[in-house]
C-alpha cells in the first residue's frame, strides 16, 4: 500500500474524531435535508453555513492539500515564475509568489473550521487572476447562491459610473433604480473591491468589474455565487425617483438533486461530498452541471417564509435579448449569424462544442448565407465568451481572414520533469500532432521537442521547450475548401470586435489572430469610466489540465506525480505559453491589449444586445 493511502486513513480517523465531537443539535446539514424532503428546493443561508462550518479543521489535511497544490504549480504552472513580475501597464493585479503563498496559509493556527481554511486557499489562487488556474472542492460548492437582485452600471450625465437595479426578481418595480449604498458603502466601491479582489477572470480590472456586475459566470458574479456569502443577506439604498429606501435581500441557496440526495445529515455530508467518495471526474462534471442548472432557479419568491421555486428563470443575464434582427444561421450552443438595419452580425457564443463535420458544414453555409445577403459590414460579437476548442478558433479564423493562412500563435512549455514524464505518458497532448512554429515540421521525438531554451522570469531561469504549433492546419484547410463554394466578401476593413472583454482561451485566440495578423478594429463595452481602455481579451493562456488527469499517473508510482488531495477536490493547471505575433518576445496571458474604442451600457442597450450591434457598427471603417 503506498504510504499516501496509509496517511489518508489515518487523517481520516483523525477527522471522524475531533469532527464528532464537535457536531452539536444544530446541524444545518439535516435541516437542509429536512426541508428537502418537504419538497423545498430552495434553502436558508445560515442552514448552509452551519453545514459548511460543521466540518473541524485538520492540521494534516491542511499540510497535505498545500503540499498537493505546490507540486502542481511547481511541475506543471507555465506562468509559475512570471506570475511573480509586477503587472504590465494597462492591468491591475497584484504580483505573486503563489507556492509561499499557500504556506503561508499553514502560518495560521486559528482556523476554527475546515471552510475557513480552504476558502483562503481558493482566495490565495483567486489572486493569479487566471481563470485557467481554479482551485474547487466538492464540499464547499455544494450550493450555489442568489440575491434575486441584480445589477449593472451607466455613466452619468456629469460622466460619474453609477449601479443601477437590472432585475429585481421579487419587486420589478426597483429595475433601473439607482443603487447608492449596499450594506453602507457607495455602491460603485463595493462592486470594484469585489472585482479587485473576488473575480479571476481577467487580469483587467474593468473586465472583472463587468463581470462582477453580470450573472453569467457564477465563480465570478456579485449577485450569483458558488461560494458561501460572507453575511445572510444585503442592504440596497435605493434612488427610484427621488424616493430614497432602502432595500433588503436575502441569499438563497440551490443545488441538484444527485447532490442532495448524497446527505442527511453533518456526518453523511463530510462522508459523500468531502470524503473521496467519487472520482474528481465525476465531482467535475457535477460540479459544471450545477454551475449551469442552478440558473434554472433564478425566478423566485418568497411565500410565508418559505422559499419556492415559481418559474424557469428567464432572464438577460448573458445580455443575449436582440431585437429587431433577422436570423440568417444558427449553429446550436457555438454560433448565429444575423442581419440588423444594413450589417451583419456573426455572434460567436463558445468554441467549447462537440466539433465534427456537421458542424462545420452548417458553420460554413452560415457564413455563405450571410455574405449572399449583401451586407457590406460585420459586427464580430465575441462577449461572453469563455472559450473552447483551438482547433474551432483556428478554423474560424481560416474562413474570416482566407489570405492569412497561419491561423495560430505560437506555444511553448516551462519545463520541469513532471511535465516530461507527463508527456512521454501521454496526458498532455500527442507531440506528434505538433510542429516546429517556424518550419511547420513535425518533431522527430521528445527531445527534439523539448529543445534547450532558457529565459529569465520572474528573476528566475527556467527551461522552456520549442516553440510550437498544432499541427491540424492542412485538415482544416482542405476541409474549407471543399465545402466553402463561395469567397467570404469581407475585408479586415469591414469587420470590427465587440466584446466586454470576457473573451478568453480559444476566443481570444479568434479576437486576437483578427488584430494582430489582419489588423481588424475593436469595440470594448463596459468597465470603468475615465480609466484605461478596456481589454477586448481576456486568459488567452493556453492549454490547461486538470489535477484528476494528472493524479492518474500515480499508478506509476513515480514521485514526479503530486498525492492526490486529502479531500475531494480539484485544480486545473495551465501548462503552456502562448506568444503575440506582433511581439514575439511577449507573452499574450501578460500583454495588455486595450479595445480601439469604449462605449458603455444604458437602461436600454443593457437588456438589447441589438442596440450595442448598431454603436459598433458604426466605428466600422473608422481606424
């Protein structure tokens, strides 16, 4: 038996022990099952709580979860010593030693539960501002969270941002009223320190910030959460007309069923959703459902003082309500293509799709569909986009911009012997389905791969291996050309982005190929007035990996490979670099990238995507 088994089961004794012993009548995990089996599906903040806190904190836990961490950063973080350097002009996070970090984290002898103490892990990784870079545990994202208030933010007559009410789903009479306070503190402050400090997704703050203020991803909204809220509820001072009042909402929580049927009460809820009961894919992929199903609940009421569930949630938290349109094309879930007053719309949702040739053809018959319209003009919608396949960006990059016929960046590795080990075991990629960057050749083996390429980041020398290119580009190609019967029309100059800036992984890709390699203007909307201009992009990082598809080489029992967490948990890593065309020397995931022109939301164009489709069209031709 290895020696990490033989340890897990002495934490594990050690934690049914003390974690027994401190369990008391007050146990908000069997209220909440309680509740459950009177049909309620929506339940109470401090039930939540308590269920979270019931469970002890546990030295050796903590010990093995950083040492865990740390040899996944230290083998495999492509941005481990870089992440270190301050931030490039134009971005707003703080520099980090992120391993010193999370020992420090051990420093701290006054966790009084084992919440506590992986809420501040989640927060040291948080502070990376990569979104490609995420620590979850099973335990602790049970429950997702929800205000029934949401929010969103205007520039004023005398240029001052203000937050305003979008949907109050209990009292609609408050949508568009102004928010002055929440809980004491000008409302604009409180959302910038929630982007500042809560929201990972970019390395912009006024990407964060709009993010912050939408529902669309809940590790990273202020008013929908997959983390526990530090209080039970939140006070608006509300502006509606001169009236001034204030405005109390409480959190509700939510989860699925298959979650909520795993416990009854403390003790089967640290044994099913903590204890590693299941495999990290399987807490993944409900992890992801939840993420996105929990959205399903987000229309509700409250009926003497219970919380029930009224309607499916249907609302305009992506933004995605146009009006006026012609629908030209609908690829499901990846793309549509629309024609608004005398331009084109192609508005690309993710490139996270199942790829194949149906989907391609009916991609492509889109895009002849909509250049058989006429439209001399295209609006590039890439908002609320978090990404997907490269093999899709590269493909739609091919069919925009036919005359550029190098649709990718360039990559390489930091490499260690965890990340050789991992490759010659396959769990990476494929190197035989990569080429050289500049010759376009295949490498001939690993050490051809791996090159000998040393660069100072961070004040550290590291090892990085040659730069490379997926090596997909003629399967592309020739399948364009084959079903493509008709030229796309459109020049660089007729084509312009709009994006707020949550545009990452594979989508920036697609936004940054249409800049830097064809010189393609951009359009940001949102962020925060009188500061710089927006990122039209955001974690254009990479490849990434997940600490389950690493911990499976454990059965090699090569120390090179991390002992899994003590808990059910995971982290997702990213392991490769990607390099800016215009500035070979510059990494995309540090280059800031500000938008050629800043519009900004209004009560209308908030809840009509169309309306922002006409603003950007109308900078088409202008650079």
């Amino acid at each position: 038996m290895k020696l990490y088994k033989v340890l897990f089961i002495l934490i594990f004794i050690s934690f049914e022990t003390s974690w027994s012993q401190q369990v008391n009548s007050n146990d908000g995990c069997a209220n909440i099952h309680n509740d459950y089996m009177k049909g309620i599906r929506l339940f109470n903040y401090t039930d939540v709580s308590n269920c979270y806190k019931s469970i002890p904190f546990d030295g050796s836990v903590a010990n093995q979860t950083i040492q865990t961490i740390n040899e996944l950063f230290n083998g495999f973080y492509s941005f481990l010593d870089i992440a270190r350097e301050p931030p490039p002009n134009g971005f707003n996070f703080s520099s980090i030693n992120i391993t010193s970090e999370l020992n420090r984290l051990l420093n701290n002898n006054t966790y009084g539960s084992l919440f506590q103490f992986m809420t501040n892990v989640r927060n040291v990784t948080t502070q990376l501002k990569d979104a490609h870079a995420k620590f979850v545990t099973s335990c602790f994202t049970t429950f997702a969270f929800f205000s029934n208030f949401t929010l969103y933010s205007v520039v004023g007559t005398n240029g001052t941002q203000i937050i305003k009410v979008r949907n109050d789903t209990i009292d609609p009479s408050n949508n568009n009223c102004e928010v002055i306070l929440i809980d004491g503190v000008q409302a604009f402050n409180v959302i910038y320190e929630f982007a500042r400090d809560s929201v990972f997704i970019s390395k912009d703050i006024g990407v964060r910030f709009n993010l912050a203020l939408d529902i669309v991803d809940a590790e990273n909204s202020f008013s929908y959460r997959m983390n526990l809220p530090p209080t039970l509820n939140i006070t608006y001072r509300l502006n509606c007309s001169n009236n001034i009042k204030d405005v109390n909402r409480d959190w509700i929580a939510m989860s699925l069923p298959e979650i909520l049927n795993q416990f009854n009460d403390s003790k089967s809820f640290y044994k099913n959703r903590c204890n590693i009961t299941t495999t990290n894919q399987t807490m993944i992929s409900l992890y992801q459902r939840e993420f996105h199903e929990t959205k399903n609940f987000l229309h509700v009421k409250r009926d003497n003082s219970i919380l029930d569930i009224t309607q499916e949630y249907k609302g305009d938290h992506d933004n995605w309500q146009p009006i006026n349109v012609t629908v030209i094309g609908v690829v499901p879930d990846f793309i549509s293509f629309f024609i608004k007053d005398d331009f084109g719309v192609i508005k690309i949702f993710s490139e996270q799709i199942t790829f194949n040739d149906s989907v391609a053809i009916n991609t492509i018959k889109g895009f002849e569909n909509l250049a058989n319209s006429g439209v001399k003009k295209i609006v590039l919608d890439l908002s609320n986009n978090f990404g997907g396949s490269v093999a899709v960006s590269a493909f739609i990059n091919l069919i925009l911009f036919p005359n550029n016929t190098n649709p990718f960046f360039d990559y390489d590795l930091r490499i260690t012997d965890s990340i050789r080990f991992a490759l010659e075991n396959g769990i990476l990629f494929n190197i035989n389905e990569t080429a050289f960057s500049s010759t376009k050749t295949k490498f001939q083996n690993i050490n051809d791969f791996m090159g000998n390429n040393s660069y100072i980041r961070g004040n550290v020398t590291g090892r990085y291996s040659n730069k490379f290119v997926p090596d997909i580009l003629s399967l592309l190609t020739n399948f364009i050309a084959q079903y493509l019967r008709i030229p796309i029309p459109w020049t660089s100059k007729d084509i312009i982005i709009l994006t707020n800036g949550v545009c990452g992984s594979a989508c920036a890709l697609i936004a940054r190929h249409a800049v830097e390699n064809n010189n393609v203007s951009t359009v940001a909307v949102g962020g925060i007035v009188n500061s710089t201009n927006l990122s039209y992009t955001s974690f254009p990082g990479g490849f990434y990996i997940d600490s389950s598809t690493i911990f499976k080489l454990n059965s090699l029992n090569n120390t090179l490979i991390p002992k899994p967490f003590p808990l059910n948990a995971y982290i997702t890593i990213p392991f490769t670099e990607v390099y800016s065309r215009k500035q070979p020397d510059k990494l995309l995931e540090f280059l800031y990238s500000p938008a050629n022109f800043t519009i900004f939301y209004d009560e209308q164009s908030i809840r009509d995507q169309s309306i922002l489709w006409s603003k950007a069209a109308s900078y088409i031709r202008k650079t």
